[in-house]
C-alpha cells in the first residue's frame, strides 16, 4: 500500500471531499444490491457509490435497497445514485421475496455489466437468479455468517451454502485479511476471493488542539445488537460509576428486543443520528470504543482513527488489524471485562491523545479509501473483460 506522509495528510478538495476520482466515464453500468442499509453497509457504500459514479456515465449507477433506510445513506449518495426502493418490514419471507422482485426487474430492464451485492441476503437472492445472466456478479460479505457465535453445525452449514454460491459469482471481495482468512478456513474457493481492504475519505475536519477538561470522554457508535456488544459494554461501565469516565452510545436497536436497556448513571444514550450531528460527537470524544463479539473490519475504528481519535477494540475478528494495541488504541478481551475496567482507570487523556495521533498516520498510511476505491473498481473492469471472453451464463 502506499504510504502517505501522516504530518501532512492529502488537502481536502472538492474531489476528495465527495470521495470521487477523475477521468474519463467508464461505459459499464453497474447495479448494488443490498438488503441491510443499517451499519457498515451504509458507511461502506457512502464512500463507494459517489466516487463510482464520477467514473460512471449520468445514470449508469444504481443501488436496490430498503425504503425504511434510505436515511442511512449520505446526501451524495442520494444526489448522484438512482434508487431502486423495495419494502422491508425486517427479515421476513415478504421482505426478501420484495427484494427478489426488485433485482429481477432491474436485472431485465437496467441490464448491468456489473452487479455488485452487500451482505449475506443480498448475496443469496442475487446468486440464486435463473436463467442467462448478462453481467458479472460481485459479492462482498461484510462479515461471513461463518464468524458469528452460533453452533458448530450452523456455520458448516452457513459454509457450505457459501462454497455452493460462490459458483453463480465471479468475485468475492474480503474487506480484511481476517475475512480472508475465514474464508479460506471455510474452504470458500480461493480463486474467487480477492482482498480489498476497506477504506475511508480523509476527515473533513481536524480535531487537533481542542484541549478539554472534565471527565474521559468514551463514545460507542453502532447498532444495539449481540454483534456490536452494547449489552457487555454497560455491565463494564456499571462497574465505573465512581470513576471520571462518560460513555456516549450514539445508534439504534434494528431488529426486535424483548428487553428494556438499562442505561448506568454514567452512560448517555443518543439514540440514532445523522452523519453532521455524528462528527460532532466524535470530536468530542477522547476514545472511541467497539466491543463487538465479530466483526469483518470495523469502520467505526476507521471513522475514529481518521480524526485522531484513539479507539478501544475487542480482540474479535479484524479489529486486531486495525489496531495496533498500546500504540493506536488498546485491545481488550470480552473474557476479561475486569482487565479493561482497570485499564480505564489508569489511562489518562493525555495518552489517549497521543494514541490518536499516532492513529491518524496509520490511517492515512492504510485505510485510505482512493486505494480501496481503485481497486475494486479495477475488479469490476476484470470482471467484466473475464465474463466477456467465457460468454454469458
């Protein structure tokens, strides 16, 4: 990867600001498809679909997705893509059976080159399709369901369902070398998989030379979910309500919960939020934290690490990767709440300063998301030449 001077980071331009590229249209057409909007799907596609579409012609870029969660997406998105809206309640046969009809309707009438799918759902319905396909089919996972905690037999299963799909695509894309690496323990055929390791725009602000006073300031962004560990994370800040130590949890509930959460004296709940409101609360944190139980890379560490921010991480899935423990932040291990719980009380904000600092270099050393931009854009073009030669399928 090309390594960038972090004292010195890219200007912000317009162009890098919308997160787009430059030169001459590209003549593919290109269909995304996913059932979720909510998380990583969203942020992910934020920064794909307006730097493809100053590749694209007007008009050659859409995204299939829910109606109920078009507000994930960012205004340049909704500026520069065409959506194709389906009705999803939740996760229910209706839901997928609407989605199913959407992409069989834009597969006839939009006829891709490209069609690109995000997520375990999508990737199914997509891969599922009868009859000639006249494109190409991409399909990135955002997290193997593999990886999640769930019995043995279910995630051979999970597995095996992959290896037999993976024949009605021609890549599959890994957002991190973990992802990779499951997929290759899973036996998902490496010749399919290709790493494109996920990537972000620069910061459109700098947060250096706020000093602040008062307590450490924690913010969790994300769902209120079993994957993202909310639940672990305020039994360890019940634990800290006598320490100067704040959490912020900015985020929703997306599937139905039978309990009540209960919110310790020293956590505040914001609830979801816009993008602009949500860069505020960032700079104001000291710390972000992530204490998922999977993760396929954690953008959320990404989103922090851009602005400096140090970032706190469970040991689970790719965040090891991301970051580096004791130097960007510190990783901790969900066995171990105690150990995290006495960490936070020795760290002071002045090491957590110098932790975000030193986060920020590694973003613009790693994570940028021109490079991941060009690269996957570069497998479309593959994808296409590969599927041109082989003939329709």
């Amino acid at each position: 990867m090309p390594l960038l001077d972090a004292a010195a980071p890219p200007s912000l331009d317009e162009a890098s600001i919308a997160g787009v590229g430059g030169g001459s249209c590209d003549a593919m057409k290109v269909l995304h498809v996913t059932e979720v909007l909510a998380g990583g799907v969203a942020t992910y596609l934020n920064e794909v679909l307006p730097w493809q579409a100053r590749q694209l012609a007007p008009g050659a870029l859409t995204l299939i997705c829910p109606a109920s969660e078009v507000k994930y997406l960012s205004e340049a998105v909704r500026r520069v893509v065409k959506l194709q809206l389906f009705e999803r309640r939740q996760r229910d046969l209706g839901s997928l059976w609407r989605l199913w009809r959407a992409v069989r309707r834009a597969r006839r009438t939009l006829e891709p080159q490209i069609l690109h799918a995000h997520s375990s759902f999508a990737g199914l319905l997509v891969r599922l399709g009868i009859g000639h396909r006249r494109h190409a089919t991409i399909y990135t996972p955002h997290g193997w369901s593999m990886a999640m905690e769930v019995s043995w037999l279910r995630r051979w299963l999970y597995a095996l369902a992959e290896r037999v799909l993976s024949r009605r695509c021609e890549v599959i894309v890994a957002v991190s070398q973990h992802e990779l690496d499951v997929a290759h323990f899973w036996k998902i055929p490496g010749a399919k998989l290709r790493l494109v390791v996920s990537g972000l725009r620069p910061a459109l602000t700098d947060r250096r030379g706020k000093p602040r006073d008062g307590p450490i300031e924690l913010l969790f962004v994300g769902r209120w979910d079993r994957q993202k560990g909310l639940d672990w994370l305020l039994d360890v800040m019940r634990q800290l309500t006598e320490v100067r130590i704040r959490l912020r949890v900015a985020g929703a509930a997306t599937m139905p919960r039978t309990e009540v959460w209960s919110w310790p004296d020293n956590v505040e709940p914001l609830g979801w939020i816009n993008t602009m409101q949500l860069d505020h609360y960032y700079d104001a944190a000291d710390a972000v934290i992530i204490p998922s139980r999977w993760e396929a890379l954690g953008l959320v560490a990404l989103e922090a690490m851009r602005r400096g921010i140090a970032v706190l991480a469970s040991d689970r899935g790719a965040l090891p990767e991301v970051v580096e423990d004791g130097i960007t932040g510190h990783i901790f291990s969900l066995e171990q709440p105690g150990a995290l719980q006495r960490w936070l009380q020795t760290i002071s904000r002045q090491q957590l300063r110098q932790m975000g600092e030193r986060g920020r270099a590694r973003f613009f050393q790693h994570f940028g998301g021109q490079r991941m931009n060009q690269e996957l854009f570069e497998l479309y073009r593959s994808a296409v030449r590969r599927d041109g030669q082989k003939g329709h399928v």
